[in-house]
C-alpha cells in the first residue's frame, strides 16, 4: 500500500488545502493586523514582510466570518490527511546516508523544516482554536513567523516532488507496487500482505476529514448548526435571551469588577486636542442608531448576525469636533489583564456608519460578559477588535 501512488494523491491534496490555508491566514492577519514589531501591516518603515497594502474591508461584513471560517475548519479536516501523509513517507524520513549532494541536502533540509514547521501550524492553530493559551509568547507572532518558515520548505519541497507526483498519479495502480517506477524510494522491498487497498485508505482518511468537517463547520456557520459543532471552543453555554450568543470570555475571567462598570463608570472621548466625559445616561441620550452584525472570531467561531444598537464612532468623533474625515481610533477597555485591552480601528472602520458603540443587542441591555455597559462593533473586523468594557476613545495619534 505504501508507495508513490498513494504519497502523491495525499500530496497533491495538500498542495491545495494548505495554499488555501496559508491565503486565508493572511487575510486573517491582514483583517487583525497584529504588531508583530517590525514586519506585516501599512505603517510607513515597517520591514521588508509590510506587505499589507490596504486597509481591512468592512464590506461585505460577513466577510472575515467566511474567511476565518474556511481557514480553522479546512485546518481542522486536514489533520487526517497530513497524518496519512506523514505515516506514507516515514521511511524517507529516515534513509541513509541521510545528504547525498548538495541539491539532496537542501531537499532534506526543507523536509526538517516542512515536517516540523506543518506540526507547529496545525498543533498551535488547534489549541488556539480550543482556546488553551500555553504558548510561551503571542499565539498570533508564533503562529505568524511560523506559517513563514512552514511554507518557505513548503514551497521548496513541491518544487522538487510536484513533477515526480504528477508522474506517480499517471500511472496505473499495479505499477508501483513492484517497485519497477519506485524512483522515490517509497515501497518496501519485502511489503507485507496487504490489508486495505490505497483507494480503501484514501476512503478511510476522506471519512475521517468528513467526521471532522460535520463537528467543526457548525461552530462558523452560527445559529442552529452550532449545536453540531462538537469541537467548538469551549462548551460553555451562553444561556439564552437576547444575550444567549457565544462569548470567549467571561467578565469575571478577566476581572472586571462591579466598580469598572457601575454608576462611576466614564466614557473618556479625544481627539483633535479636546477631550469630554460621558457619564451612561449621557451616552444613552445621544442619537441611537442601529446595525445587524455578527460576532466572528479567530478561534473560527462566529454567531448569527445580532440586532445591535448604540452611538456611531463618526457620531463620537463629532463630540470631539472632528468632522466626517474620521481619523482611525484607538479603543481602551476597563480590562485590566491580557493582550486585548486595547486595539487600533483604522480609519475605515471608524467612518462606516455601521460602526457603533453598542449598548444594547438584540432589543436589551448588553450583559456584563458582552461588554456592559459599551461595547464597539465593527462590521467586518475580527470579534477581538469588538472591545468589551470600553472606556476611552482616542480619535487619531493616541499619543
């Protein structure tokens, strides 16, 4: 069973999964726009990797929910197919001598960097995914710097295998199996009796990504078919009422305590050398307007689209006297731990009238998990640029 045949069909499978899933990481990252310090978003001077030359779409709003979507859930219905691949080369992994010439060198190296780099990948996107923050830095720089190494020997390793696989496909079954066009290396000399054909593996890993696929999908597609998503997140139960819908994180799990949010609770609003303070009732009084968006975060869950209601950010930057040119802003949250007390929405995403500073949803008052007493939506922008707990607006240079 073991050969090029069954090598190349599980490779070429992969040649397509994983360009989509490097495509769709990058659109992630460009819809998040991380600081990873000197490498991937627009600002003026950043490295050679500044490759993100426009600003994040907030139209179609549904469009990272697809995108994300596509990307947790394809990484997710992969695995079997990686693993069969992996067992089918197994023996290439370990051949001797292990460098022949310089071209054998610079393949094997690539096969260290394209086995190790694919394992990092998938085994740190799942824990994300299952929301187990072990990693001894950033999820998204590790993540990011290593989907770089992974498909650099990706890129590197088809190179030298996409003609051979494509031969290997050609042939017919019965070929390889004596070895006679066994160029690769792949078959045993001595192979066992065999007791599952290839087409029969191929069946049981394409069962495997479909049982996969069936308890994974419904975690983006929201609504009635979360209940099918067996490998969502986290089971937590977000209850029901207008408030019912999925939430990464609770108030109390990021500790937020009554004080931050009750009566002396302020919104802080700056920008173009002005600053005003709005107590709750102010924020209520102030013109309400109201957006359907859903929530779609990078863990690849995402809800139905959720009636929200609040104050425009174009709205709060007039407050401040900046006209309908709106700067890009800087949120703040009352959240006192972890990396997302603050986040930069461009200048896009600040004028579009959907944008909002919401203070209720779904015909109610936000919960304190959802974000109460404020919270920002944006259509279009990933579920953590939808600060919870909010507290300061700065229209422009925070600085």
């Amino acid at each position: 069973m073991r050969g090029p045949w069954l090598t190349s069909v599980l490779g070429l499978i992969l040649l397509f999964g994983i360009t989509v899933l490097f495509v769709t990481g990058l659109v992630s990252y460009a819809a998040y726009n991380p600081d990873l310090a000197a490498v991937n978003d627009q600002t003026p001077g950043k490295g050679w990797l500044g490759f993100y030359l426009f600003p994040w779409p907030t139209s179609p709003y549904w469009l990272y929910r697809v995108t994300q979507g596509v990307h947790v859930t394809l990484g997710i219905v992969l695995v079997p197919v990686l693993l069969a691949k992996l067992w089918s080369v197994i023996p290439k992994l370990f051949e001797w001598p292990p460098v022949r010439s310089a071209a054998h060198g610079i393949e094997r190296l690539s096969l260290l960097l394209l086995v190790g780099g694919a394992g990092f990948e998938f085994v740190t996107g799942i824990l994300n995914v299952q929301l187990h923050y072990i990693f001894p830095g950033s999820f998204y720089t590790l993540h990011f710097y290593g989907a770089w190494v992974f498909i650099g020997a990706f890129v590197v390793h088809v190179a030298f295998r996409l003609p051979r696989a494509l031969r290997a496909v050609g042939h017919r079954l019965g070929e390889s199996a004596a070895g006679t066009h066994d160029a690769a290396g792949l078959v045993s000399p001595r192979p066992a009796a065999p007791t599952i054909s290839r087409r029969g593996a191929l069946g049981m890993v394409g069962l495997g990504s479909l049982v996969l696929l069936a308890v994974t999908a419904g975690q983006s597609m929201g609504g009635w078919f979360r209940q099918t998503a067996l490998l969502a997140p986290h089971g937590q139960d977000p209850g029901s009422g207008p408030n019912g819908f999925q939430i990464n994180k609770t108030a109390a799990s990021v500790g937020i305590r009554p004080s931050d949010i009750g009566p002396a609770w302020r919104l802080t609003v700056r920008g173009a050398g002005k600053q005003i303070d709005l107590t709750y009732d102010q924020l209520l009084a102030l013109p309400q307007n109201e957006s359907s968006l859903p929530i779609a975060c990078v863990e690849g869950w995402s809800t139905s689209d959720q009636h929200w209601s609040g104050v425009r950010l174009t709205d709060l930057a007039a407050l401040v006297g900046l006209g309908t040119n709106t700067p890009q802003v800087f949120v703040e949250s009352v959240q006192r731990g972890g990396p997302f007390r603050s986040v930069v929405l461009r200048d896009n995403q600040a004028r579009d009238d959907r944008s909002l500073l919401a203070v209720r949803v779904n015909g109610a008052v936000l919960s304190y998990d959802h974000g109460y007493p404020a919270r920002v939506i944006v259509p279009g922008a990933p579920g953590v640029h939808n600060t919870k707990w909010v507290t300061r607006l700065t229209f422009g240079d925070p600085a």
